[in-house]
C-alpha cells in the first residue's frame, strides 16, 4: 500500500458544479476522511451519526478512516451506521456511463462471526422501496454481494431478481476492499459489471457480467458505506472502520484502485 | 491386554438418516458395464418404465449399460475411460476418465478449434417452467496442466436447432488458476429466421469465481456441484442454486435462467477445451469425472444429491464397527463391520470393502487382493438393496499391537 492515499475528486467538483456525478475526472489526491473534509464531502445515515475518525489499525498511519458501530439494544429494529458521499446520484439506462467504485472495511480482531449477516456497503437506488443494487455483506466468515435488478417499468421488491454469492473470505483483523466498474442498467440485456476484491488485478475479477440489467430504469444510484442490518445483529455489538467511497470515471483503471485501497496487493 | 482399536469415521453414522426418494437412480448415476446394451439403446418413450422393470431385485446382476444413462461425445483424438482411476476411493466406484487431446490442426478439415471428451446424461432434458436438481463431480489432479483458456467441466447446456449456436446456461470452468460459474440466458426467440433471436453476443453473460485451484492442497481432490435450477427464459421468473461441496456458493431469484429451446436443457460432464489454436498439439487435458445424478422437482434437501457424490458420499454407506478380539492361538484380532445401504439405490455386485489407511506392520489376513496398495475384501451379496446390510469378518496380522485404524470405503460396481 502507499502512503499516500488518493481516491477521488470530490471537494473540488461541489465547489463548481451542482451534478457531482457528471463531473467526476478521475482519481485524484484523495487523502482520506477526516474532521477537517467529512461535512463537505459526506452525510451520515442517519443524520448526526456519532462517528470517530481513526488511524489504519493495520499500519498506524495515515488518518483517514471512519469507525462506525451499531449496537443490539433496538430490540432488533433496521438500523444503520453509514456515511454517504453528497451529491452523487448515477443514472441508469440511456443516460449512464462507466462507473468506479471502491469500499474499504476493516473487520475488528474481535469481530463476532457467530453474529447475523450484516452489511457494510450498499449502492442504493432513489426508489427506497426496492432492494439496493448492490449489498455488500458478511456472513459468517463469508463476504457475499447480492446483486438486485428489475427490467419492469413499475417493479417491485417482491419482482426482483436477486443473486447472491460470495466474494472472498471474512477475516478477523484484516482490511477487506471490494471495487467494481459498472455500467447500470434497468434494461433487458443491457448493463455490465465486474467486481474485484483484496487488490487482486484486473484480469481476475470475482466476477464480471455483460448484457445483463442490474439496476431499475429511471433510478438514480448512490454508494454508502457503513453499517445496516434489517434486524436484530445477532451479538451485542458490531463495530467495523471503514474508507470513504472511491468513484472514479470512465477513465479510471483498475490498478489505480488497487493502489489506493488499503488492502494488501497480491503479487500474483 | 490392550485391544486395538478401530477409527470409526462419526460422519458415516450422523448422514445415515438422509432420505433419497426423490433421485432418479434409474435415469442417472451408476453404470455398471462401460459399453452398449446388446438390445441397444432404450426408446426415448418407454425408457424409464422399461429399465425400470428390466431391473431384478434378486438377480444375480443388473447390468446398468452406458448407452442407457449416457450420451457421449468424444471429438478428434480425446479419448474417454471408465474405471479405477484417481477419485476412485471416494467416489467408492469407478469413474470416468476424461482426456481432452489438443488435435493437430493439419490433420482435420476444417481446423478444430475446440476439442472434447463428454459424457450426457440422456434422460436430463428439462424445459423451462420446470424444475430439476442436478449433481455433477470432477476429480482435478494434481498434474493438471494450467491453461490460460476455458476447459469446460459440467455444463448444463441447452437443446437448440443446428443454426443456433449459444453457450450453456450453466457451465463449470477451470480457467488458468481459478475455477469458475458461468451463466447465460436470454429471453429471445430461438427461432432463427427471427430477425432477434438468440446469440452469443446478445446473451446476458455472467461469471463467478468458485474457487482457486493453483495451491497443491486444492488439487488431487473432488469438486462436487449439487445444482437446483427452476428453468425459465422469462424475464423476472426462475432460480437457480449452486452447492460446491456441500456449501451454497450461488443462489438467484426472480432470475431466468435459460433460453427457448425446443428440446429442453441436459447434463453434462467431462473435459471441453477451447481455443485450441493457441495450444501444442498432442497435449492432454486429463481430469476425472463421477456419474450425473439428476433428481425431481419435489426433492426437498440438496444432501439428497450430495450425498450421492464423492464429496458426500460418506453418508450413503453407513458403517458400524465392531470391537476387535485377540485370538491367542492365530495371534490376530477379528472383528466385523457392517455396511448400510443408505443411498436409496441398489448397490450392485460385486461389492467391495476397502480399507486403506492401515498403519504400518498391521495386515488384513483375510483380504481378497490389494488395490491401489490397500486390501480389500469381496461381499458375498450379489447386491444390497436400499436400507439392506452386510456384515464383513476382518482379520489383522499386527505383531506389532499397533491401534487398528483406517478409511472404511465401499466400492460398487466393476473397476
């Protein structure tokens, strides 16, 4: 890993133009989220979420990470620790172009695996009411994705299809970086995604899929990071740090990703 | 006196209980003879209901043919065998042994550019708005040659007019280090003289990594996909879920799956190459490939199927071993073991009993040969019917009073 952390361009394109989204150039001097950027760049979910700023836990440097926890004392109620870069809502269909996204967690030595499933990065869609794109999870000692998409012009949660497979192993005490290109798409045989995890380059991708719809027409989409669970966590507390987003553009590379991630870089 | 003691495998006795209604034995799995049936292949109309009633409970011998429960497909100068190979112990029978040979390209007319040694499981064909649960096994040596193309495992591939051409809604891979899912659907017509009708290159595309296969540890070793697809070309219906030994590894909803086809869609297994052009000629691509099982759409449990592969197998076989007594006079220890059928098919002669894994200067005095450097003894029974039992008396010379311990299997079948 490097020590100089760079993912995206966020605080420069609010100042100039309301559409963050369209803006985004590529990755640039990232520097991680700390005090002194997170209400420019970020809202949490929900609103005025106590959230610490820390150091890599793996390194001791380089500030720039959040530690966001839930605990177990709603009686099982959905709740949510997340942080959510402002401005960002990606189109799908007609309107949509290439897109990068990087999420970061560090799972705690302590890390229960006996707890219940939990998600720790979402790519949510405008319309609440339907399943997130994109559900990153752990389950068990499994890091899974569920994948959700409808091609119907009025869907529905009960309509939609979903995939669901594992990703990489959950390991206590280790960094766990997932990014993904994607372009989105709510229609048949349209839409294209490939997702890598822990570094690895960008001929071996977990998994890849062409002509095939994995959003819901006339959506916007937008990446989250951080805790939610529909019930009860299953172990008192769960508490996880995590990186801010990383977009990046249709120019961006995977490589570039890989070295602005925290996570080891395979050397196969 | 310090009795020797047997190693009891605790995972044969806790699956005994699995229950394997549901699988169509007489459609699938074992085969007993690798060859054709000397009346030839059972029509298509009557073909369960025939073997069914060809098959004798009593009989000396139930021949189960290859051409009976398998297609096969073997191009250019691939070859495929059925016998005692790598795999074997664990499968407790023979396999298949499936060898992908790169052709020489100046040899054919016109120039191969895939090459392949398959078996089909004939009774699989399955249409959309059905569903079917499927159990392919492949064996991967540790000598498998990496390379950086598909080599196409098990497939569950689709039935479509000779104009059309689409790659299998299911396929396993290996591909270089990785083992992997990949599925393809569409929802378009199949009819070729329709202006959009299925392709490759308009087909929704999707791979998944299983698994890696490049550390030693993951090779010399079964990989067992136990699959329940609920078939469908229309958008928004179907499923389809994928245990890689014994853990779900991918689960779809709401999510088709297939492709309009006339005949349905089948079961396949054994070695694909691909890309030959790029791959010396000569070369072999050799792995190992236990039967198909297929089973109806009211099977409740994927163990039903798991049970039935190498990787599972340890619970269609329940074993319970007796203590061992010293007899002072021969100075060996006899004991017996007794094997329940608990597969919910016939298990056919001649039954084997294996025991490899004996510790050093410890031998089975009453073996009836060796294979693969392990004793093994002959049941009497011609065959052991579901839920039957069969006891076996073993003897060990151990002049040394080592504990007694090994790997009980029981081979089915000639090998």
């Amino acid at each position: 890993m490097r020590s100089s952390r760079f993912p995206l361009l966020l605080g420069a394109l609010l100042c100039s133009h309301g559409l963050l989204h369209a803006q985004v150039i590529n990755i640039i001097n990232y520097s991680g989220v700390d005090a002194s950027n997170f209400d420019a760049l970020y809202q949490t979910v929900p609103e005025g979420l106590t959230k610490t700023f820390v150091r890599n836990p793996t390194t001791g440097i380089n500030k720039g990470f959040v530690q966001l926890s839930l605990s177990d004392q709603n009686q099982g109620q959905p709740q949510s620790a997340l942080i959510q870069p402002k401005n960002v809502a990606d189109p799908t269909g007609a309107n949509a172009k290439s897109r990068w996204y990087g999420f970061s967690v560090y799972l705690p030595t302590d890390w229960d695996k006996n707890g219940k499933p939990i998600t720790f990065a979402e790519i949510v869609s405008s319309n609440s009411n339907l399943p997130a794109p994109v559900s990153l999870f752990i389950d068990g000692e499994d890091l899974k994705v569920t994948l959700s998409a409808n091609h119907l012009a009025a869907p529905t949660a009960a309509t939609t299809q979903q995939r669901t497979f594992t990703l990489t192993r959950a390991v206590p005490g280790k960094w766990h970086c997932v990014y993904m290109w994607t372009v989105w798409s709510g229609n048949l045989r349209e839409g294209s995604m490939r997702i890598w995890v822990n570094g690895e380059g960008k001929d071996t991708p977990a998994y890849e899929a062409f002509r095939t719809h994995n959003a819901y027409q006339n959506v916007t989409l937008t990446p989250r990071v951080g805790l939610t669970t529909k019930g009860a966590l299953g172990t008192p507390a769960r508490t996880v740090i995590v990186d801010g987003v990383i977009l990046g553009n249709p120019s961006a590379k995977a490589s570039e990703f890989q070295d602005h991630m925290p996570c080891p870089i395979p050397t196969t | 006196m310090t009795l020797p003691r047997i190693l009891l495998s605790a995972a044969f006795v806790a699956a005994a209980s699995a229950a394997h209604a549901q699988v169509n034995i007489w459609t699938s799995g074992p085969i007993t003879v690798f060859g054709s049936s000397p009346s030839g292949p059972l029509p298509n109309s009557t073909a369960v209901a025939t073997f069914h009633q060809g098959y004798q409970p009593n009989g000396d011998r139930n021949p189960r043919y290859l051409d009976n429960l398998y297609l096969t497909d073997v191009r250019y100068t691939s070859t495929l065998e059925w016998g005692f190979f790598p795999g074997s112990m664990q499968a407790g029978h023979a396999i298949f042994k499936s060898t992908a040979i790169v052709p020489s390209a100046s040899s054919y007319t016109p120039t191969p550019t895939s090459t392949r040694s398959e078996v089909v499981a004939r009774w699989s064909y399955t249409h959309n708005g059905k569903r079917r649960w499927y159990a392919i096994s492949v064996f991967i040596p540790d000598s498998w040659p990496f390379v950086q193309h598909d080599v196409v495992v098990g497939q569950l591939h689709t039935q479509q007019p000779g104009t059309i051409t689409v790659s299998p809604p299911v396929a396993v891979v290996l591909h270089d280090k990785y083992l992997n899912l990949t599925l393809q659907t569409s929802e378009l017509s199949n009819d070729p003289n329709v202006a959009s009708h299925i392709e490759k290159n308009t087909s929704s595309t999707q791979t998944i990594r299983l698994g890696r296969i490049d550390d030693k540890s993951a090779r010399d070793k079964w990989y067992c996909f136990v699959m329940q697809a609920d078939w469908s070309n229309t958008p928004g219906l179907g499923g389809f879920k994928m245990w890689m030994n014994g853990v779900l590894k991918y689960d779809a909803i709401n999510a088709m799956n297939s492709y309009q086809s006339d005949g349905g869609n089948y079961a396949k297994t054994g070695a694909y190459l691909t890309s030959l052009q790029d791959l010396t000629p000569g070369t072999p691509y050799t792995m190992y490939n236990d039967y198909i099982y297929l089973a109806d759409a009211n099977t409740t449990s994927e163990n039903d199927l798991y049970n039935l592969t190498p990787c599972g197998r340890t619970g269609s076989v329940a074993v319970v071993q007796s203590g061992l007594t010293f007899n002072r006079f021969t100075s060996q220890y006899t004991g017996t073991v007794s094997l329940t059928n608990r597969s919910g098919y016939p298990m056919t002669k001649p039954l084997q009993f294996m025991l490899p894994g004996l510790p050093a200067g410890v031998t089975l005095a009453n073996k009836t040969g060796d294979l693969g450097g392990a004793p093994y003894v002959t049941l009497p029974n011609a065959t052991l019917e579901p839920g039957a039992s069969a006891t076996v008396t073993t003897t060990f010379d151990n002049p040394g009073k080592a504990a007694i311990g090994y790997t009980p299997v029981l081979y089915t079948g000639s090998y």
